[in-house]
C-alpha cells in the first residue's frame, strides 16, 4: 500500500485534532483506523483471543510518521507494504509493559490523546497506567464524521463495489419469491444472495417489512417466531446492506405479493419519483441536508402523501459506518459538498395496509448527485 494515498487523510485528522485541542490519537481496530492506515481490521480479530491483543493500535502524532503498535501473530496480517513504522512486541513480553515503552518513547506523557469511542476497557486501562499524565478524550461520532465526510475516489470506489454487489444480491433475492413462500425462507434468501455476491459481511441487519391483512410486521434471518407464508395482498419493504472491504450500501426496494394496492401503487411512485428529483438537487453546495428533508416533504404532499410519509430522517451519510453525519433531518444546516456520499431513503405506509420504502446510496457531484445502487424502479409485482 502506498502512504500517498492515506496522507491526505493523515491531515485532515491532524487538522480536526490540532481544532479540538488534541495532541495526539491511539487508533484501534475500526473504521477510523481503516480510514487512516487503508488497513482492514482481521476477520480473526474479535475471535483470536490472543494474549495481548489489546494492545494493537496506531499512534498519530501532530508531527511524525504514524506508529503502528502489534503483537507477533498480527504481524502477518500485513507483512508486505506497510507505510508506517511498526514496534512489534517481542515474544514472551509483558504487553502492558511493551506498550508503556512503546507510547512514552513517542512523548505522549502529558498530552491531550484521543481515542475512538468503541475502544475495549483494557486497551483504554493500559494506555492510562502507561501515560499517568494524559488526558484521554473520545474522538466521538460527530469528530470522526466531521474529518471524512468528503470522500476520495478510493472510498468512492469502494462504496461503488459495495453498491453493485447489493444491486445483484436483490435481483437474485427478487427472482427467488413466490407466493406462498415463507417469510423466514425469504430472510435466509437475502442472507444467502448477499454472501453469494461477494458481501464480506452486512452493513446492519437485513431486514424485510411486511405489510398487509391488517398488520404490519418485520422479519430477519434470526427470528425465531413462528413463519408466515406470504400471500396476495401483502407489500414487502426490503432494507438491507452490505460490507465490502470496510465500505457500507444501504439500500431498499418493494415488491407487491400479486395485484397491488391503488394507494400502495401510488405510493411507490411517488417516492421513486422523489427520490429521483431530490438527486438532482444534490449539487454542490446547493442544500444542505434539513433542505433535501424538506424538498421531499413538500414533494410528497404534492402526491397526497403528507400524513403517511415517515418523518423520522429522509437519510444519512454513508461510508466506512452505514449510518455517518450529517443526516438529513432538521439540525443539519451546512452546505453538502461534491464527494459527500448519502442514502436517500424515502418511505411511505398505511399501518396494516401497506409500506413501501425506496432506498439509494447516491454521491454528490458537482451540479447534482448521482446514483451508486442502481436496481431499477420500475413496480415490483410477484403473482
């Protein structure tokens, strides 16, 4: 891995730390060290168990190369092009006492040092009997955002592979229903298709809405009531997502279990149709996100559809985490910017009738946005 492709990267964390008053940051296993360092975190992480884990992270200092702490078996994670510094435990080691010697060399005794919000206890227990001095502080949510809300074309890229294997799994997903199917069989389908087409993992529980016959419900593969087949009459609201190396989709569609609802049918265009019109006011630094919010609003009470359109937040950025700032809800005023990335995700239900959800990652460029998930938006109808 080439360090040109992360020092822009390495910079704008420096710059957001050197506002907030931040000397330094202890990095671990996650998004915001993927962002830094390029590296994923290793799918045996969270199950090795390996005596001094809890020690593996990158130093960020104002001034510097970036420091990345290991133990020995992490090491081979990552044993060509490594563009950092590496101090690698010694075997038989003390890891407390390795990672003491490792973060006071580097003067951070004393300093203001950040750390991710999702850091394990003793990773944060040994940093503060290491450094008695410090001040240790989150890098929260809102910071972390903040520093990688403009994408580069690398991150675009991978939210762009991330889209298509999304895209593909549906389609699959759509070809497998009939009626009479069970609601489980089609959970463990969507499951399935996103393995099948390549998803490293989810983005956040897939999960299918089901609407009709007087209720409305929702099943994912881990469910464990009792399966329902679906009949003519019900709407099907998909939500679902995936990982690709570390980048997030977030998508949705509908399908109709035999004729439609006029409403229901309604409905669906409705949303297709705005979120179609709101891309292209998506330009840069033409709204900002409460302005995209309101645009759909005032769009889908042109439809009739004010009092059943959901007000919870039209969406949200999307990147490395499935759900990033800024959302597009009231209390997000500052501009959009062209490399921001968004999922758009309209929606629409009468309870126990129907509920029908239109969802697209889309990045904005300069004079609107356009669309990373593609599958069409065409009415969905399966007899």
């Amino acid at each position: 891995m080439e360090m040109m492709s992360q020092t822009p990267r390495i910079e704008r964390l420096r710059d957001a730390m050197r506002e907030a008053g931040i000397d330094a940051s202890y990095l671990t296993y996650g998004p915001a060290f993927q962002y830094v360092t390029g590296l994923e975190t290793p799918v045996t992480w969270e199950v090795g168990r390996q005596h001094g884990d809890w020690i593996t992270g990158l130093a960020l200092r104002m001034e510097g190369d970036p420091v990345l702490v290991l133990r020995p078996s992490w090491l081979r994670e990552y044993a060509e092009g490594l563009p950092f510094e590496v101090c690698v435990m010694p075997d038989g080691a003390d890891p407390d006492a390795f990672l003491a010697e490792s973060v006071r060399a580097l003067g951070l005794d004393g300093q203001v040092v950040g750390v991710p919000k999702m850091l394990w206890g003793q990773t944060l227990l040994s940093l503060q009997s290491a450094l008695p001095a410090a001040r240790f502080v989150p890098l929260d949510d809102a910071f972390i955002d903040r520093v990688r809300t403009i994408k580069d074309p690398d991150e675009i890229a991978g939210l762009e592979a991330a889209a298509r294997i999304t895209d593909a799994a549906f389609a699959d997903v759509i070809a497998s229903i009939r009626p009479g199917m069970l609601d489980r069989d089609l959970a463990i389908e969507i499951d399935y298709q996103l393995k099948k087409h390549g998803g490293d993992g989810y983005s956040f529980m897939p999960t299918v809405v089901i609407d009709g016959h007087g209720e409305r419900y929702a099943r994912n593969w881990v469910d464990r009531d009792e399966p329902r087949p679906l009949t003519h009459g019900m709407s099907l609201a998909f939500d679902l997502g995936v990982r690709y190396r570390g980048y997030c989709s977030d998508f949705g569609r509908s399908a109709f279990i035999g004729e439609p609802d006029p409403t229901a049918l309604a409905a669906w265009r409705s949303i297709t149709r705005v979120i179609q019109v709101a891309m292209g006011q998506m330009g840069d630094g033409r709204i900002t996100p409460n302005g995209i919010h309101d645009f759909v609003v005032e769009e889908v009470t042109k439809d009739g559809f004010r009092d059943q359109f959901s007000w919870y937040a039209l969406g949200h950025a999307i990147g490395l985490d499935v759900h990033e700032n800024p959302w597009m809800q009231p209390g997000f005023d500052e501009p959009i910017r062209a490399g921001m990335c968004f999922a758009l995700e309209p929606k629409i239900g009468i309870p126990g009738r129907f509920y029908v959800r239109c969802e697209d990652v889309v990045v904005v460029e300069a004079e609107r946005a356009q669309p990373l998930t593609r599958y069409p938006y065409d009415p969905i109808v399966i007899e």
